[in-house]
C-alpha cells in the first residue's frame, strides 16, 4: 500500500511547510510591532489585522518560495546534492534571519514622508531590500531544510524493520 519512504517524504514536506509557515508569520509580527506607533486605533490594527495580513503574507510566501525549489524536489541528482549538503539550506535561512536583523538597524533604516490632510509625516522604516530579501531567505531555507541524507536513511531502515 504505501511505502516507508513516501511516508516519511511526506511528512518531511508536512513539516517543512508548517515550520517555514509559522516562522514566516512570526518573522511578520516581530516587523509589525516595530511599526507599532501607540494609540488604540494602531493597537487594534496590530492585535487584530496584523495576524490576518500576517497569515496572508506567510501562505502566499510559502506558495512562492515552494515554486523555484522544485528542482530540488523532483530531480533525483539535486535532491540527493540538497539532502548530503543540508547545511546550505541553514545557512539561506541564518542569512535571510542576519538580512532581516540588519534591516532594522537604525542607521540602514528608510525614512518615509507622507501627507495626510495637511499633516506631514516622517515615518522611518526597515531596508526594503534587506527586509524582503531576508524575509524571502528565511522563508526558501526553512521550506527546502531536510533531515541529513544519513539520519532518514537510518530511520528508513529501523521503521522497515517494524514492517
């Protein structure tokens, strides 16, 4: 009926896409509240429509970033290189999380000027650059991190022999 590898592929796809989905989410609530400039009617946004931007955001993202790592699912040669190097993916997601840091540092920070009924305001915000380009790092590195090539290998071989 069903084999002791495609279970365990299909559980690793279960929990690469649900770690990278809540990382994701989480990452956007942590640049949601730095934006957070007080007030109730700023509170409610954050408390309530942040988490469904938020939800939004890391789906739509998952989706994406599943789209340009298939390669590496469906070619037996890549996969194999991605599984024996899976210290590449660690270090995409380690560097997307440093870019993402890195935005927010005061000084590669963006100011922003807007008017609203006559009222001008500045408003400084993270790196675009470094904050998408962090953003979509963290996302491609926790989506495409498998177990060592070895650790499956082996657990492969003790769930056959439950068989």
């Amino acid at each position: 009926m069903f084999d002791i590898k495609n279970i365990l592929n299909y559980g690793v796809f279960l929990v690469q896409v649900s770690s990278a989905f809540v990382v994701t989410f989480l990452l956007y609530m942590v640049f949601a509240m730095f934006d957070y400039q007080g007030g109730l009617p700023a509170f409610v946004g954050l408390a309530l429509f942040q988490p469904m931007l938020g939800l939004i955001f890391a789906s739509t993202s998952v989706i994406f970033c599943i789209l340009p790592g298939l390669p590496i699912r469906l070619h037996m040669g890549i996969n194999r290189w991605w599984r024996k190097h899976f210290y590449v993916a660690t270090g995409i997601a380690f560097l997307g999380l440093l870019f993402s840091a890195l935005s927010m540092v005061p000084s590669w920070m963006q100011t922003l000027s807007y008017d609203v009924e006559g009222v001008v305001s500045i408003h400084r915000v993270p790196n675009q650059f470094l904050s998408i380009s962090g953003w979509y790092m963290v996302t491609f590195g926790i989506l495409h991190q498998y177990p060592p090539k070895i650790a499956q290998d082996w657990l492969e071989n003790r769930l056959k022999v439950l068989e």
